[in-house]
C-alpha cells in the first residue's frame, strides 16, 4: 500500500505523448490520532495530452491517506504513450512505476503489486518491447522514433545491381555474342547504439545499372551501367555491382560485371572479368567464390559456376573466347544481390548457342535466379529477377533468348529484382536484318531501419 501522510504529500502521473488516458484511484483516509477510518474515497482523472498530473491529491490535516489502488487505461485511438506514477513528498519527486502502454493497454497497482496488462484485458503482459521499422524503396529521409525512446538502430542496406550487356546483331558466318550479364549489389548490415545516430538521416536508393543499348543490324551491343550505391548517412554504404559487357561481333570474349562490395562498386565486363568491389585484392579477385563484403568478378570463363559471394554481390554471367562460345549463369550471393545471366549466342554456322539463367540470393551455388529466355524465330526475354526483402537480396535477371532467323528482334535481358539484382544479357540477332536484344536494367537498392 501508499501512505500519503503530509498535507503536501501527492500522486502524480507523468504522460510523454497525447493520448486519451484514464486514472482511477481508491483510497481510505484515516484519522492518525484515533486511526479510526473516515472515508472510502476514489479520485476520477481524465488526461489528454502529454503533462503531469496529479491523480491523488494531499489530505488533510491530521489524516493518512491509504492508496489501495490505481487504475491508468491509455483508451487512445492512435497514439501509445509512456506513463510515469510517481509520489511528490514535499516537492521531492520519487519515481515508483514507468512503463509504456500501447492503446488499449493498461497499468494497475493493488495490494503493493503493479500489474501490465495487455489490449484483450485480463491477461498479464510485461511491458511491451517497442519497435519501429522504416523501409526505402527510394531515397527519402530516416527518422528517429519519437514515441519512444529507442536503445537500438539495425540498418540493413543492399546496392543496386549493374545492369546487363545488350545482344549484338551480326548474320554473316562469324561468331557473335548476346550481352554478359551485370553484377550483383553487395549487402551492409550494422548495428548501432541509438544515442550515436542522429535524429534524422539521409537514406540513398541506388539506381539500378541500366540495360545496354542494341545497335543497328550488324553491330555490336552497348554495355550495361553500373548500379547505384545506397547509404544510410555517413554510418555505412551498400556499393552497386558493374555493368556487363555488350556483346561482340566476333568471338572476343564478353565479361559479366563484378558484384558490388562492402567497400566499392563492382567493374563493367571487358574481354576480361568484372572485378569484384572491394575489399579483398586489388584486381581480379577469380571466380572460385570470394567471402566477407568482397563482391564476386564476372567471368568470361564460359560454364563457371563458382562466381558466388558472401556478402558483396554475385558477379554476372558471361562468355568464352572460343568457337564455339560457351556461356555461364549469374553468380548468386548468400546475402548480396544474384549476378545475371549471360544472353544468348551464335556460332559461326550461324547457329542458336542458349544463354543462362541469372543467380540467387540467400545461396552459394550459381545459377537458379530469372530464366534464360526461349530461342528461335520468337526468341523470348529472360525472366526477371525475384525481388529481395529484409532478409534476402534480389536475383539476377536471366539472359535473353536468341535467333537467327530475319527480320527478328532477340530477346532482352531480364531485370534484376530489387535488392541489388544484376539485369541479365540481351540475346544476339543472327541474321542481316536481325537485331540484339536489349540488357536487362539491374534492381534498384534497398534499405530496412529497425529501431527498438
């Protein structure tokens, strides 16, 4: 029980927000000289807005006011709030219950215990952990929960996904090539103390890397762009994957772009890889698999299936030098953005060489990402990339289909899904008035913030 015994002894509740909160509490006043009780009493209080108020006033001259029982309801519609009951003996203040009350909730104190209880009423909850989750799909701006007062700040932040080469268009007798495909996003996850982060922060959305562009009959594709950095502020960076190579219109080889790293931007695709992002060493990094925030290289090693990543992005699919080329699948990442896939090609007959599909996240085994489209007289584009979520990142698009038919379009590269997923390869065109298909536009970047 609560003895106010002072004529300047008094309760008092402390509300952090406005919300609509109820205060209800029953007492018996008794005479300290024959401790004979004088009343059954309560004291009602409707409370509005965030203030302190006091909920059980002093008594009287010569009387001990006993508490049996306090009753706080927050009723609000829309708004939690934190309560703090506290008793006020003579103007010095001493905290006795804090706690947060969701709507619905409430806070009782009876037989010298206090209680939380949940919405539904009646069953016991301990106060309620609470969180806050903002998620970006563009660049926009973080703020700190002001509902409450947050310990904890988890940023989960994947780049965007290079986007993938464009098929070239060659009808002679000659080897030519669909688009390489682009290089994953890396992923950046930190945890920060809440006091170290400012109220607000800027979050940035990278862009996904865009397709390249086929040329005229007879020429060769466009490379694909590299993919945007997000960021979260200054307190950590999610660097975009590398643009995969156009394809030629000879048997040159045609590199995927590097995945993305912790610590820079993955390379577009030459005759050689696309590097892999830093960190890890200067150069190419091989395609055997790289761990830590290293992102993947491209290959140009056709049939590879090693190009995977841990946390920087798989690199994209590309192809071999020989005649006749053979093509590779996306890299995939375990929690980076998957590679896309290599598009379709041509050998020197001129005849239909498919392409690959691109690769995944939450997995180190290449491949598995968007489908490699159909080949043919109606080529078809590479499926697009699953989009990523708070847990995984987007898959690689899958490398477009390709023909050698006339006065036929091959397909385009798939797109990358968002969370840093490469755009797969256009395929090629094989005949005089054929054309490449377009490379798939790599998936934008994402970024989760969960406050508690």
């Amino acid at each position: 029980m609560l003895n106010l015994e002072l004529t300047t002894d008094k309760l008092q509740l402390v509300t952090s927000a406005a919300a609509t909160v109820d205060v209800v509490v029953a007492f018996t006043d008794v005479d300290q000289t024959t401790f004979a009780p004088t009343g059954v009493k309560k004291q009602v209080t409707a409370i509005t807005t965030g203030t302190t108020t006091d909920i059980c006033a002093s008594p009287g001259s010569t009387t001990t006011r006993n508490v049996k029982a306090i009753h706080v309801r927050n009723k609000d519609a829309a708004n939690p709030t934190d309560v703090t009951v506290r008793f006020n003996a003579n103007a010095t203040i001493y905290e006795l219950f804090k706690a947060t009350l969701q709507i619905g909730e409430s806070l009782t104190f009876r037989e010298g215990y206090w209680f939380h209880y949940s919405a539904n009423g009646g069953v016991y909850a301990a106060p309620a952990l609470q969180t806050d989750v903002q998620t970006f799909t563009a660049t926009g701006t973080w703020t700190k929960p002001t509902t409450f007062t947050p310990k904890m700040v988890l940023v989960r932040c994947w780049g965007a996904g290079g986007g993938g080469g464009a098929g070239a268009s060659l009808g002679t007798a000659t080897v030519a090539k669909g688009g390489a495909g682009g290089g994953g996003g890396a992923f950046v996850r930190e945890s920060l103390l809440a006091a170290d982060v400012t109220a607000t922060v800027s979050v940035t959305i990278g862009t996904g890397g865009t397709g390249g562009t086929a040329g005229s009959a007879g020429t060769l594709g466009g490379d694909g762009g590299v993919g945007g950095n997000s960021s979260f502020g200054t307190y950590l960076t999610a660097f975009g994957g590398g643009g995969g190579r156009g394809g030629a219109v000879s048997a040159l080889a045609s590199g995927g772009g590097g995945g993305g790293g912790t610590g820079g931007a993955g390379t577009t695709g030459s005759t050689a890889v696309g590097q892999g992002g830093l960190p890890g060493p200067v150069g190419a990094k091989g395609i055997t698999g790289v761990w830590g925030g290293t992102g993947s290289d491209g290959v140009i090693t056709g049939g590879a299936t090693a190009h995977n990543a841990e946390y920087g992005g798989g690199g994209g699919g590309g192809s071999d030098g020989a005649s006749p080329p053979t093509t590779s699948v996306g890299g995939s990442s375990i929690y980076g953005g998957g590679g896309g896939g290599q598009g379709g090609c041509h050998n020197a007959t001129p005849a239909v060489i498919a392409g690959k599909a691109g690769g995944v996240s939450n997995s180190y085994v290449a491949g598995g990402g968007g489908a490699v489209g159909t080949d043919g007289a109606s080529p078809t584009a590479g499926g697009a990339g699953a989009a990523g979520n708070s847990t995984i990142g987007g898959g690689g698009g899958g490398g477009g289909g390709t023909t050698v038919s006339t006065s036929v379009t091959a397909g385009a590269g798939g797109a990358g899904g968002r969370g840093g997923g490469g755009g797969g390869g256009g395929g090629c065109g094989g005949a005089t008035t054929s054309l490449g298909g377009a490379g798939g536009v790599g998936g934008a970047g994402y970024v989760v913030v969960v406050s508690w």
